[in-house]
C-alpha cells in the first residue's frame, strides 16, 4: 500500500521540475540570436511576475489524546481548545439540555398522576354493583368515558 506524501513533497517536486526545464531552455539558449534571446528573458520576467503566490500553509497538528473504548475512538481536544467563550457556551446548552429534560419529566408525571387521580375519581363517585369491579374491561371502560368526557369538557 503506497502512502501518500505530505503536501511539501510536491511542491518540492514542482520547483526541481520547474528548475530542471529552465536549465535545459537556457542550456539551448545560448546558440540561439541575440533578439531571441531577449524576447524569451522578458517572457520569463513576465511568467516569473505572474507565477502564482504560496498558498498559505496550513498547520498540522496531531489530536493530543485518543480516547479508545473497544472499536470506538474519540479524539481529545487537548489544551484550551474552545477557549473561556466556547466554554460557556456549552456549559449553557448543557443547562438548557438538563432543564429541558426535567420539564418534559415533570409534565409527564403530572400527566399520569391526573390520568390515576381521574380513575379514582370515577370509581369513587359512580353508584355501581360490586361485580363491575371484577370484570377486566371496566379499567379500560373507564379510562375511554373519562377520555371522551375530558374531550368533551375542553
């Protein structure tokens, strides 16, 4: 398996190339007349004038802590990444996680509590022989009339 090259590998190859070329042209140059000569050292001026600008280099750094657990791996952000912003940044939306997730807890037990407390309301205040309270389909009875009642009240 061929490893790729780091990014100054070809532009180091690229300026030999570039170097190995102009030294054959000016080898050849030399036997060539003298108006010649001129036309082509002003069309490397120009080409040298026009040749394009470093591309600004970026700067490679390695993770400064792999995290690994079985085949999953994580990698560490290392020393003051986020800064103090990012910082409390997440410390807000971790916040805003944690209330939100408390709210949805606290609405869904108040759901249940009033689902309970109005099936014990119903079983308390209906005028019903004993043996209704012993068939299976009088707990999902209720729960349906007591439904359909709420809907009907809203």
């Amino acid at each position: 398996m061929t490893r790729p090259y780091p990014p100054h590998h070809a532009e180091v190859a690229q300026n030999r190339f570039g170097l190995r070329v102009a030294a054959r042209l000016s080898a050849g140059a030399d036997a060539m007349p003298h108006d010649l000569q001129e036309r082509l050292r002003a069309a490397r001026e120009q080409a040298l004038a026009r040749r394009k600008q470093p591309a600004v280099e970026t700067r490679l750094r390695t993770a400064p802590s792999i995290l690994s657990n079985g085949r999953a791996a994580a990698l560490g952000l290392g020393d003051d990444v986020l800064g103090f912003w990012g910082r409390l940044t997440s410390l807000a939306l971790v916040c805003a996680l944690v209330v939100g997730l408390v709210a949805v807890n606290v609405v869904q037990d108040d759901d249940r509590t009033m689902e309970v407390a109005d099936l014990d309301a119903t079983l308390l205040t209906d005028d019903l022989p004993p043996e209704a309270y012993s068939d299976p389909g009088f707990v999902q009875y209720l729960k349906t009339s007591a439904n359909r009642s709420s809907a009907s009240g809203r």
